[in-house]
C-alpha cells in the first residue's frame, strides 16, 4: 500500500452533540476557567489537542517545541498561567495578524479577531 503526500491524506474529525455540554460552553469563559482551575492537566491537554501542534527542526532535532493557537488571548494568557503553576515555562506570541487568510478542509478563512 503506498501512502499519499500528506496534502492527499484524508483528514478525520469527530462531531459530538451533547446539550449539557454546550449549555456549558455557552456560559462565560470564566466557568470554563473555574472547572479547568481544579483540573489543569486535563485541560491543558484538551487545549493542546484541539489547538496545539508539535514542531521538530529537520536540521536539527534537539530544536523542538509544542505549541497552540487561539485568537482569544485570556485563553492563551490563562493557559500561561496553568503551565506555570506546572512549572512549564511559556510564552505567548502573536503569530498571525488580524486579516492574514488561512485554508482549513479547503475552505479559506480569514483572521479576524484582533488583539
């Protein structure tokens, strides 16, 4: 079996519809903050999952690093705060500016939430 370029391969993504779950998302972050707040492993880890990415230099490999995105930067700054808690130094950067375009399952999106 030959495996395809990577722009080739299938991507796959679950859906999930649960009426307590989004009655929950639908309250104010700070909720969400105060739950993850008594569990920051496991919501550093759902962040990451949903959000993050690895990235290993191909030049060389002891240039490593994880990291995320998201246009919300009290989300960001939050996490910040829980990976240092972890004793996880971090640091937040802005990567992309408001208007910058971006294709995601072939449907091209622009940036539009500003800092």
């Amino acid at each position: 079996m030959q495996i395809p370029p990577w722009g080739m391969r299938q991507r796959w993504y679950v859906e999930v519809a649960s009426k307590s779950l989004y009655t929950f998302l639908k309250q104010p972050k700070e909720k969400l903050f105060d739950v993850a707040k008594e569990h920051p492993r496991e919501f550093l880890r759902g962040f990451f999952d949903s959000e993050g990415y690895t990235f290993v230099d191909k030049h060389d490999s002891r240039r490593a690093y994880i990291s995320a995105t998201n246009c919300d930067l009290s989300v960001l700054e939050f996490c910040n705060i829980l990976l240092e808690d972890l004793n996880i130094h971090s640091r937040i950067y802005l990567s992309r500016k408001e208007g910058t375009s971006v294709i995601i399952r072939g449907k091209r999106y622009e940036y539009t939430c500003g800092w």
